[in-house]
C-alpha cells in the first residue's frame, strides 16, 4: 500500500481513536454526575441510564475496531482482507478507514447473514 495513504488513514484513525476516548470519558463522568444523588423518576432514570450505555457500547465497538485497525498497520497487515487476503481498495479505506474485507467479501458476508 503507498505509503502517503496508509499516513494519511493512520493519522485518521488517530483521531478517531483520542475523539472516541474522549467522548467515552465525558458521559462517563456525566453519568456519574448526573445520577449522583438524583431521586427523580426511576422509570426516567432507567430509560436515561439504558440509552446512555448502548450509546456507549456503540462508541466502544468503533473504539475496538479503530483499536485493530492501528494494530493491523503496525504489523503491516493493514488494507489486506482478512477473509479473501486481496488488497482492500483505496476507494473504500478512505470511506472506511477500519474496513477489515474487501468490498466483495463485506457483500458476500452480509448476504450469508441475511
Ligand atoms: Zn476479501
């Protein structure tokens, strides 16, 4: 892969990572502040508290996948389909900097789910 556009998606991927980390972080410490003491309406602060962590959990699942994503360019495994070992194009790392299979195989995994 050249190597101006695996520094460019690594730089990305960077960002994602400390955005994520941060964003993580503060609802953390939001949460935390915010239910501190509340004895408002439980159902409200059960709907509150669900919706917070599955928010949360979406962010931790981008934060795994950014996470592999710097992993596989440090073993220069990095833009390599982990299904089908073809390299994944140019066109959709840039899309999808955490993209794992080529866009044949994403197609043929998704259709074998549905
Ligand atoms: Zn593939």
């Amino acid at each position: 892969m050249d190597k101006e556009l695996l520094a460019q998606l690594k730089e990305r991927l960077i960002m994602t990572k400390k955005t994520l980390e941060k964003r993580i972080k503060e609802r953390n410490e939001k949460v935390k502040g915010k239910f501190k003491g509340d004895v408002g309406d439980s159902s409200l602060y059960i709907y509150n508290r669900e919706t917070l962590y599955s928010i949360t959990e979406r962010e931790r699942e981008e934060l795994r996948d950014v996470n592999d994503a710097l992993y596989r360019i440090k073993n220069n495994t990095y833009g390599i389909c982990e299904r089908c070992g073809a390299e994944i194009s140019r066109e959709r790392l840039l899309l999808k900097p955490t993209a794992r299979f080529c866009a044949k195989c994403r197609r043929e995994i998704d259709g074998d789910s549905k």
